[in-house]
C-alpha cells in the first residue's frame, strides 16, 4: 500500500494535467474559431519550448519522445484532410509506431542527442516519417488490413488492436519501473503512453492540441524536476545536499537546533575495503536517518558528515532522538553486498564475518541561544561539539554547552 501511495503521489501532477486535457477535450466543440487555434499554437509552442530545454541539458530520452508527439501531432492534424483510405491507414501507423517509439525512448541510455549515439533514433524517426510517406502516397488495402488486424472483437476503439497491445505493454513496463523507482520522467512517458488512444479518439483539432499539450506539460515538469534534483539531492545518499541545507539555513528563525553526525573511522573503511564499500556505509547511515530522524530533517553536509536541523526544538527535545539514532545505527551491523562479502572472505583479522561490518556515529548538537543568534554559529558550535565527541572517544552525542 505505502508503495502504491508513492506511486500516485509521483503521477499526482500528471493526473492533474491529464484531468484539465480531458475537460478541455470534452468541451472542444463549444470552441469559437480563434479559441480552437490558439490552443493549437499553444500545443506546439509547449513542445518546442520542451523541446528547448531538452536540448540545454542534453536530455536524450525526452527530447527524442517530444519529437515524435510533434511529428504525431502534425499528423493528426493533417488527417482531417486526409481521405477515407489515407486516414486508416494514417491512424493504424500513428497506433503502432507512437506507443513502440515512446516505450523506446524510455528504455534508451542517456547518452545525449546531437551525438553519435542519438544519431540512431533521429534515423528511426526518419525511417517511420519515409514508411509513412509511402503508405499514404502507395495506398495498399492488403496494409492497411495489416496495420488493423484484429485479434479480439473490441468494439468502439479508437486504438487499433495492434497499437492497443503496444500500449498495454509499455504501460505495464514503465508501470513496473515506477514501483521500483519514483521518476518525474517515467511519470512523464506513463502519462504520453496513456493519451495515445485518447489523441487518435480526439474528434476535433482542440481535443488533440489539448491532450498534446499536457503530454509536452508533463516532460517540462519532469525537465524542471530532475534539474531541481541534480542542484538540491545528494546524488549517492538520496538526502538533500548542502546546497539545500544552505537555503533551509536563511531560512531558520525563532527556536531551533542543528545536529552534525560524522561516521567513526570512516577512513578505515575505505582503506581496508575499498571507496565502493564506503559508499556504502554513507547510503546506509543516510537510509537509517531518513527512517529513524523523526522531528529533523537530514542533509548530507560532506564526505562522511551529516547535518540535522530541528526547527521550533531545543537541545532537551532532541536529545532523546539522536541518542536513539546513535544506538540504532550502532545495533544495526551494516550487511556488505554478496559481492564484496565473497572478495573480503578471510579479510577480518579477528576471524568475525567479513560480510558484516559494524558502523557507529559522533553526534554533535547547538541550539540558538544569545550567545548564538545566526544558524551558521550554531552549526559551528554543533561541528565542535561533534569534535569534541569523537576527541572523547566516538560513538557518543554532545551537547554544546553541556
């Protein structure tokens, strides 16, 4: 259940983009004239301006599905000139190849667009727009039977059957990918997966500007997303970075306090097992920080340290907490990976598993007082109470001015 409430709070802002396309679709036929071509132009502009940012941060994967929804989109549009033969088979190529391309895209390694590995699905998308040339200036019944074909009697679909399994497909795929990993990116293509059958169901050009918009919406949110990821989440323990903590800092006003934790002998641990053990360490003090911190909020301050800010506490409040982070970091013996346990076999002097290691933290803690007005003289004063914890023998919390 916890994970399914992850899963639609991740979706939450494109089940609100969804929700507004439908209202708008719903109501396109009350659309005056100069009403349905300004949601046309603002479907494309959203595109391009998507479109844009992917290019500025060098985003491979969603550059490459805007493209395709705007080279969709202009053949949407143009299918409402289009003759009876030349809009099935219009709609059975759009079926097929705009959910396969988006599924595509999702999957492909971030390796930049203008680049020798982008060039590849700029090729596939010039491949698809040459077939389609064909299929439409070649018309064949015996393909457009094939591009239709159906395996179950399912009336009323605006999809073909063909396209309907890709659809289906894709949305399971990414639909498993979300549950492992929350992604304003996946969100994203779910989102676009999921308009296609709405987008060839659109009976006006508003509907499809409508639903098209809210599909270039959701990438720009998850272009806005990822970057606000990159500047403000530690990218090797989850928490949020220093640069954050810099923020929450200005911020801090009234009654607080500011906790630093450093992990004990933390070089020991990339010395005798290597720095990709010690990544370790730090993504398991920070995994039981975010579990067990349940007043403060934690920031990966720098290399093995830690900082947690306590707004509206003081020193006696919090106390409690991190002598119960210290003791439970101390009592949960940190489990090396089934790799790394098999190399170090033999690697304990003391004949104890290798596979087990045993992890302990200094806590240092200040709050604001007169003597400490501003947040960064108490993170000062909390950073030498941590050095005199670790100076007293590790494995402890002081209190500044205690």
């Amino acid at each position: 259940m916890k994970i399914l409430i992850g899963v639609l709070y991740t979706l939450l802002p494109e089940i609100a983009l969804f929700a507004v396309a439908a209202f708008l679709a719903g109501h396109a036929a009350a659309f005056s004239y100069p009403a349905e071509l300004a949601l046309q132009l603002s479907a494309c502009a959203i595109l391009l301006a998507a479109l844009a940012l992917c290019l500025q941060f060098n985003r491979s994967r969603m550059f490459f599905a805007l493209l395709t929804l705007l080279l969709t989109y202009a053949a949407l549009l143009s299918r409402a000139h289009a003759s009876v033969i030349d809009h099935a088979a219009l709609g059975g190529l759009i079926s097929l190849c705009l959910p396969l391309d988006l599924l595509v895209f999702s999957i492909i390694p971030e390796r930049g667009v203008f680049s020798r590995y982008g060039a590849p699905w700029f090729g596939l998308l010039a491949a698809e727009l040459l077939t389609g040339w064909g299929v439409l200036s070649f018309p064949s019944l015996s393909v457009i039977r094939a591009l239709h074909v159906q395996f179950l009697r399912i009336p009323d679909l605006s999809l073909t059957q063909p396209g309907l399994l890709a659809v289906t497909a894709g949305l399971l795929w990414l639909n498993d990918r979300l549950l492992r990993r929350h992604s304003a990116e996946l969100a994203a293509f779910f989102l676009a997966l999921f308009l296609v059958a709405a987008l060839l169901g659109a009976p006006r050009p508003a509907a499809i500007a409508a639903y098209v918009a809210a599909a270039g919406l959701a990438f720009g949110y998850a272009l806005v997303q990822e970057s606000w990821s990159m500047a403000y989440l530690d990218e090797l323990t989850g928490l949020q970075s220093r640069r954050a903590l810099e923020e929450q800092l200005r911020q801090l006003g009234g009654r607080y306090a500011i906790a630093m934790l450093d992990v004990d002998r933390f070089k020991q641990f990339n010395d005798r097992y290597g720095h990709d053990v010690g990544d370790q360490v730090l993504r398991f003090v920070a995994s039981r920080l975010q579990k067990q911190a349940v007043t403060g909020k934690p920031y990966r301050y720098g290399g093995e340290e830690f900082c947690l800010v306590y707004p509206g506490r003081g020193l006696g409040e919090v106390r409690t907490e991190l002598e119960q982070l210290r003791a439970d970091i101390e009592s949960c013996h940190f489990d090396l990976r089934q790799r790394e346990r098999r190399s170090l076999e033999g690697a304990a002097a003391d004949g104890s598993d290798a596979g087990m290691l045993s992890v302990t933290v200094s806590i240092g803690a200040a709050e604001c007082g007169q003597e400490l007005g501003e947040p960064w003289s108490v993170l000062k004063a909390a950073d030498q109470a941590l050095y005199s914890a670790k100076h007293a023998g590790r494995n402890r919390v002081n209190l500044a001015g205690a």
